[in-house]
C-alpha cells in the first residue's frame, strides 16, 4: 500500500473512535458485509478479512482487514464503518474497485501483427489497470520494435474511461522505416584492427543481404553482450588488464542508420612465466603437461586456462572423485610482462554410483540405453564416462534430448545418476520425391525403423525409381547381438543404373557384423554374393569388349563373391553434424571366395573437421584407393571414377580417369580426392548452412603418383529440410582436362541419396 493509503486507514480509525458513530469494544458484531463491489464476489473479499460475526468488535483487528483487502490488490479506496442491526452492530467494509482493461487495441502496426504484440505484453484484457504496467508495455514495444530494426519507432499510450471502473486502452504506434547499423568502429584498439574486432562479435553491419539474415539490426543486449566477447577475445590474447566500455549507439546525420562506437583500454600483454601445481596431484605433471593447453613462453589465454581447469577437474574425477576442485592461482610480474599459473588440486573424497534411473523412455527398453552408458552402479565415478554416455545415447538418433544429471545418493560418497529423456519418432513411412544432378528425378518409397521394438535394431525396405536409377532394398541390423557388443545384420538388394556406356543391374544380397574395440574405434567385416548383368551397352563398349575379352569389357551376367573389412576411428562430437574431431577408416575388399569376378580393393579415408569462430567449420577430407587383380582382370565397373557432387564439383560424373581408344571412361586402378570445406551458419533457425569448397583429385593407372591433380572450387547452400538433407552447389574447375569444360557446373540433390 502507498502512504497515502495507510494514511486513509489512520484517518477512518480515528473517526471510528472519535465521531458520533463511536462503538464499544464490547459490541458484538452480528454480521460483515461489503458494499461497493462489482466485479470481485463478496466471499473473496470476506475471505481475506479476520473480524467475524459473533465476536467482540477490536480496532486493531479491523485495521488489519483494511491492509488485508488494500493487499488483494484490486481496490482503490477502503472504508470501514458500522451500523446498528437487530442483533448487534453490523460491520461495514466499503471498497471502491480499481478499473480494469477491457479492451486493448493497437493502431499503425504494420511489421508486426497484434498477436506478435500480445505476447508478454504487461499490460492485458480484463486485468486491472495500472499505470507502472502501461508504462512497461510501452517500453516492451519499443523494444521488440528495435530488436526488428525500428530504431525510431514511437509508441504512444491513449486511456479512455468507458465506464467508472472499465478503461479501453489504445497503443498508437508509429513505426518509422527500418534503420540499421552502417558503421561499428572501434577507439584505442592498437593490437587488433577494425576488421579483426568486427569478426569476434555478433553484432554486423548492414549489406546487401541484410534483407534476408537480418544483419545490421540493433539488439541492446547483443551488443551489450558483444562488449563482453570484445573483452573475451583480449583475455585470450594475453591482455589481462583489459577495459571495454559499453557501446554507444547514436543516429548518423541524416538519421538513415545507426553508428556505433565501442572504447577499449588494452592494457599490456602477458605470457605464461611458469606453470606449478600443488595439493592432491594425482598424475604425473609430465602427463598433465601434455594435455593441457596452456605451455610457458606462450601468449596467456583464459579460455584456454579454463580448459585446463575442466581437463584437471575431469582428470581428477576420473578416478571417482567427483567433488573435486581445481584452483587456479595467478601472479603477475608486471616487469617482465609474465603470469605465473598454480594449479591447486583438492580431491576430495571417492564417489560411487549408487543408482542409475531411466525416465521418459516409454518406447525403448531400459537396455538399450544402460549399455549406451559409461557409468555402471556401484563402481566408481569418471567425469569421461559421464560424458561419453550423454553423447552416446544422442549418437543413437532414438532421441530429441537426453539430459544426465547427477544427484546426490544415500550418503555423500554416493551419487544417483538420472536420465531423462525425450524420445523422437524413429519410424517412417515414407512417399516422395527427389532430384539428383546424377540420377534426375528420383521417385522414392521406404519403410525404416531405427528402434525396432523398442530393442534398437534398425529394419528397413525401401525402393527408389529414378531417371537413371532404381533401387530396392530390405534389411535387418542388430548394433547389439544377443546383448553383446558386436553388431550383425543382413540385406537384400537390388539395383539398375543407366551409364553413358552401358546399363548395370546388380542384385544380391550381404551379412554383416561389427565389434567396437572402444568409444571412437570399431571393426565391420561383411560377406557380399552379388549377380551382376551388363546390357544395353554402346557400340563402343561392345568393340572393347570384342577386343580385350569380358573381363575387362564385362556384357551379360557374372557374379561375385567378396567379403569386407574395414576398421574406423570416429571421435567427432556429433556424428550426424560434425563440428569437431577426426573419422579415420581404413577397408580392405577381397572378391574371390569363389565368382567371376576378382580383385582387391584398398581405401583409406580421413576427414579432419574443426571449429572456427561463431559456428564456423573447417573440415578437410582425403581419400586413397587402389584396386589390383586377383587372378583376372579387374572388373571396369570395378574400377575408380570421381567428378560429381560426392567427388570432384564442377566437373561431371565419371568423367574424371582414363578413357580408351573407344571413347570408353575406363576409370582407374589408382584415386585420389579430397576437399577443404568451410560450413557456417546462414540461417540457424531453419537449418540452413552455406558452404565454400575446395576438391582436388584424380583417377589413373599405373603408379601411385597421380599423372595430374584435378582441382576446382565454389560455394553452395546445404538444408537440413524436412524432405530430407538438401544440397545445392556450384563447383567451377581450375585445371581440366584438354578438351573438357571450363565452365562451372550446379549440382543439386535432395533426399537421403547423398
């Protein structure tokens, strides 16, 4: 209550007790009524008040119930008062209703819809009215206004009383045209420039596009948030002493956009003098040394210092001392420019799991997602473990989110592990469509599931009608056998595909099975039966084939006969959407174990993918293979061929090897490719991401040394949409072959072919 009105309450108590309506304290109140209300129901009212019917009358008492029914926050004025009645005195509390909103309305808004408005608005129908929340309101609009680029938007409040307790409230809102931020420039920045700043910071200023990424457009507590990783990214380069004042924002002169200045005081930069620990060391500090980040000589950087926190505190923890705690110690030498660094470690005492508790599971079995986890009851607790299970159990794509948690247990050397998830829809049935630069238009048809009844064996049959391709498949996985770590599965298959030379049905069918040696690497060995039919050739092909023998030239069925192995290293943090780590895979393919065909294939395959700045990532890839005789020819479907989207962009489809006299594309025995990609964000909210690449490579007989390198490069946009992943590039080549194109070439594909 305001002053104002405690001041009210004084008043009536004193007329109470001095005017001519003066009662008793031994009267007895017979009833107590309120007058006044209209829209709050008496028994609320009486609810909140303590002087009853059939006890002595107290001033102290009714005082209270004023301040009581003031509290309920829906009354402007309070009176209290009695009268006689047949049995007593009746007790009278008088209010006076505060109005409320019955209707809020907005003028002149034309970016934003009502409904936009409305939300969170402080202000709302039938709410009582006030004018703190109708100032709220029109600083909220001004706001959300400015967040979308209306930087001069007006907002002006209209309250008109349509009865003594109903006001119809009216924003009038005048938008202004969109006005962003043409300029950031910094003032006492001597060891980064301009540029460099720019880069470390979300705020942008406008270009051509920032019709499509909103860029330029002033959010207050971005760019309050951006004088922090200004600071953030100083810390990280040594200048500990650094000062960054809040940004200013001003109009530019012809008030057509927005000019920000950011003013920094940097300081000295300091290197690391010396690294020391001390406490409960429980390695070796030669050991510790290697894993962490920080080295002495180097420029001091606090990101990396708190990496070399969290690699202690789990290093710690991964022998069960899950409470430990790692202290970093820091003193400056001024003279020297240098930062001495003690780790100081308590370890605290061994923890154990005592429990471990699966909810939100309703589908899959608690089997499946125990022995995704690296924490076991009763042993001790590993701050690796903890992680790797989260990781593990999102790798398995059965779920949205999977959050572990640890709780404390029984007693304080025990600790609960919770799981909670969130299971996603791991079944479909699906009807579409596609379109490849390879294959045309692409008719697709598939029934999958990635859990199978609950116990994540993955099953699927689906069937692909394209322009130069179809495909049928059915096939079964267990990833755990018999609840043991080795995975077995089995498929059927068959496909037709159109070659410029010829037409290639192959059916057949496989058994596979892997064993993981640990977390990031695994095995795979696979036995394949495959009857292979060439038909519809060219007469060029069928001039090779009279001169060099089936073979190599093959026309009507063979068959083979080949088992795979292959062994994978993958300890990328998110495996359908890398952004860090490495996959290394090695396979080897012998075909002989009986069949036409023989030969043995050789691949080596890495790809290497780091985080920039924002979410920007690098990602390069190499591939080497081979592929030699087995007591015959080798196959020339066998072969090696690139160029196209999965290849070599920029250039077309199987283009890229040797040719024969014919005219045929032969392949090679050798290849080589790889790329530098750069994916960063273009829209985050919709998945979409823009990528610029660069390939290399190329397909040969004889020695390993390629004859030449094939290279090109461009750009392209990648979707996660939901049709399934969508990409659109342009790949321009650098050096082609005589004779061959130089123009740059689209490749588009979408749908799961790629």
């Amino acid at each position: 209550m305001t002053k104002y009105q405690y001041l009210k309450i004084a008043v009536v108590a004193l007329l109470l007790m001095n005017s001519e309506a003066v009662y008793a304290e031994s009267d007895t109140v017979s009833e107590v009524v309120v007058r006044g209300n209209r829209r709050i129901d008496s028994a609320a009212i009486l609810n909140a008040v303590s002087s009853k019917a059939g006890e002595r009358l107290d001033s102290d008492r009714t005082d209270a119930d004023i301040r009581s029914i003031f509290n309920l926050g829906q009354f402007r004025d309070v009176q209290v008062s009695t009268e006689p009645g047949s049995a007593g005195l009746v007790l009278v509390f008088s209010v006076v209703e505060k109005p409320i909103i019955r209707e809020v309305r907005f003028e002149g808004n034309e970016a934003l819809k009502q409904e936009k408005l409305l939300e969170g608005l402080p202000i709302r129908r039938n709410a009582v009215f006030s004018q703190k929340d109708l100032d709220a309101a029109v600083l909220k609009l001004t706001k959300q206004y400015q967040d979308e680029g209306y930087y001069l938007v007006q907002v002006q409040p209209r309250v008109e009383q349509r009865s003594d307790t109903e006001y119809l409230v009216t924003l009038q809102i005048v938008e202004g045209k969109k006005i962003r931020i043409s300029t950031i420039s910094f003032e006492g920045n001597t060891a980064f420039s301009p540029r460099k700043l720019r880069g470390v910071i979300e705020t942008s200023e406008e270009w051509f596009m920032s019709w499509l990424t909103g860029a330029g457009t002033y959010k207050e507590e971005v760019l309050r948030n951006d004088a922090l990783l200004i600071a953030d990214h100083y810390m990280n380069n040594g200048y500990i002493n650094v000062k960054v004042g809040e940004p200013k924002v001003k109009l530019s002169e012809d008030r057509e956009s927005l000019e920000v200045l950011v003013s920094i005081t940097e300081g000295d930069q300091y290197r690391i003098g010396s690294i020391a620990f001390s406490g409960d060391v429980l390695y070796p500090e030669a050991e510790i040394r290697k894993k962490l980040k920080s080295e002495v000589g180097e420029v001091f950087s606090r990101k990396n210092l708190r990496e070399d926190i969290g690699t202690l505190t789990d290093m710690t923890a991964d022998k069960g001392y899950a409470f430990n705690n790692v202290n970093p110690l820091t003193k400056q030498d001024q003279e020297k420019k240098q930062l001495e660094l003690t780790f100081d470690v308590e370890k605290g005492d061994l923890v154990y799991i005592e429990r471990i508790t699966i909810a939100g599971n309703g589908k899959t079995r608690d089997k499946v997602v125990r022995r995704e986890m690296r924490l076991l009851e009763g042993e001790l607790y590993s701050a690796t473990g903890f992680k790797r299970s989260k990781q593990n159990l999102m790798n398995t794509g059965y779920f949205e989110e999977a959050n572990v948690a640890s709780v404390k247990g029984s007693s304080a050397d025990k600790l609960n592990i919770n799981v909670d998830l969130k299971e996603k829809a791991t079944g479909a049935f699906t009807i579409g469509g596609g379109y490849s630069s390879l294959d045309g238009m692409i008719l697709q048809g598939s029934i999958s599931q990635s859990n199978f009844l609950g116990l994540g064996l993955k099953a699927n049959a689906s069937a692909s009608l394209g322009g130069s391709s179809n495909t049928y498949s059915v096939g079964l996985t267990d990833p755990y056998f018999l609840d043991s770590k080795w995975t077995l599965g089995a498929d059927i298959y068959r496909s037709e595909r159109e070659w410029d030379d010829y037409y290639l049905r192959r059916t057949g069918f496989d058994i596979k099975a892997g064993y993981p040696i640990s977390d990031y690497v695994g095995t795979f060995l696979m036995y394949k039966y495959e009857m292979k039919d060439v038909y519809e050739y060219t007469d060029a092909w069928k001039q090779a084939h009279d001169q060099y023998g089936n073979d190599l030239y093959p026309i009507g069925q063979s068959t083979t006969s080949a088992i795979y192995a292959s062994i994978t290293h993958n300890n990328t943090d998110y495996r359908f959407d890398p952004s860090t780590g490495m996959v290394n895979s090695f396979s080897l393919e012998y075909a002989g174990l009986g069949g036409d065909n023989k030969y043995v294939r050789e691949v080596l395959d890495n790809t290497i993918y780091y985080p920039l700045w924002w979410k920007f990532v690098v990602s390069t890839k190499l591939v080497l293979g081979a592929v030699q005789e087995a007591g015959g020819k080798v196959p020339l479907d066998e072969r090696f061929y690139l160029g196209g989207i999965g290849t070599l962009r920029g250039y077309e489809a199987r283009t890229i090897g040797e040719r024969d006299q014919f005219g045929n594309y032969i392949g090679g025995e050798k290849e080589l490719f790889g790329n530098v990609e750069l994916k960063f964000p273009l829209l985050s909210e919709f998945g979409v991401k823009g990528v610029a690449f660069f390939d290399y490579g190329n397909a040969w007989d004889g020695g390993f040394r390629p004859p030449k390198v094939l290279m090109s490069y461009g750009g392209g946009i990648r979707w996660a949409s939901p049709m399934g992943p969508l990409r659109l590039e342009y790949g321009i080549p650098i050096n082609p072959n005589p004779g061959e194109s130089t123009s740059g070439r689209f490749e588009f594909a979408i749908g799961s072919m790629f």
